[in-house]
C-alpha cells in the first residue's frame, strides 16, 4: 500500500492518501500519529463506499454506499453499524438500528447480500439468513452472540446440509 500526503515526526499526519498495489485510491482523509483521524472517504474499485469521520482508525459517524446509492447512514461503535438508518436502492428506510439493535443487512464491499437478520449489542442474535458471494442461502435459522445456534446450512444446490 502506498500513502501520499502529510507527515510529522515520522508519522501520517494531516491530510493523505492511499493507495492499493494497483495504484488504485482506497482512502483520503485525515491522519493524526499514523491513524485515520477526522474526515475521510474509503473506496473500493474506485468507488466511494464511505464517508464520515474516523477516531483511531475506525468509523465513528458516517454514510455507507451500495452500487452509488446511499446504504446506510448513522454512527458506528468499534467499526459495527451501532446507530442510524439503512436504506434501499430507492433511498427508502429499510431499517434501524438503536444501540446495536433492530434488523440489519449487511453486504460485501462488491454489494453483495451476505446476512439479513437480527441484531442485538452490534451482534447477529435471534433469526437470521446467512448468502454465500453467489447469492445462494447458506445458513437460515437463529443466532447466539454472532454465532449460528440453530438452523439449517444449505449446499450450493439448496440441499439442507
């Protein structure tokens, strides 16, 4: 990864960028003593995929996006959606989350449906879907502190495992 920008004392300070090995942009923003600190933008093949506000390398406030359209917006605690807002690709309110807790989906960095459910604490607890990257249910049933507890795991032919 190469960074272009500010530093002081030997350390990412100020504004800067970085960049994956192929040259491609994946953050701008601001550092403080190394770290992502304040304002900044994080994308993916070229993509804006976030914007918001960073506090030692982790999301705190922000906006995340889905193919171009907002996806979610609220704060974040340790990285995890915590509170705010999620929205489909007509921008209508599909969800909520307050203080870790509602129903969420959560995505790959392609925009691919990973996981549909409940949360409880920022954590997959009560009923829950679970898609591999082609799209395909992998896992329906219930979760227990972000683990699977009961249910059914299906093949790649939706055979019950």
């Amino acid at each position: 990864m190469a960074y272009e920008g500010e530093y002081l004392d030997g350390k990412r300070n100020g504004k800067g960028k970085e960049y994956n090995m192929f040259g491609k942009l994946e953050f701008e923003g601001e550092y403080l003593n190394g770290k992502r600190n304040g304002k900044g933008k994080e994308y993916y093949h070229g993509k804006l995929i976030f914007e918001g506000e960073f506090l030692n390398n982790l999301k705190k406030k922000g906006r995340e996006y889905k193919n171009g359209n907002l996806e979610f917006e609220g704060e974040y605690l340790y990285n995890k959606k915590w509170n705010g807002k999620g929205y489909d690709e007509d921008a209508n309110i599909i969800y909520e989350l307050i203080n870790g807790n509602g129903k969420i989906k959560e995505y790959s960095d392609n925009g691919e449906l990973l996981f549909e459910g409940e949360y409880l604490d920022g954590k997959r607890n009560g009923k829950g879907k679970e898609y591999n990257l082609k799209g395909e249910l992998s896992f329906e049933g219930e979760y227990l502190n972000n683990k699977k507890w009961n249910g059914k795991r299906y093949d790649e032919k939706a055979n019950i495992i």
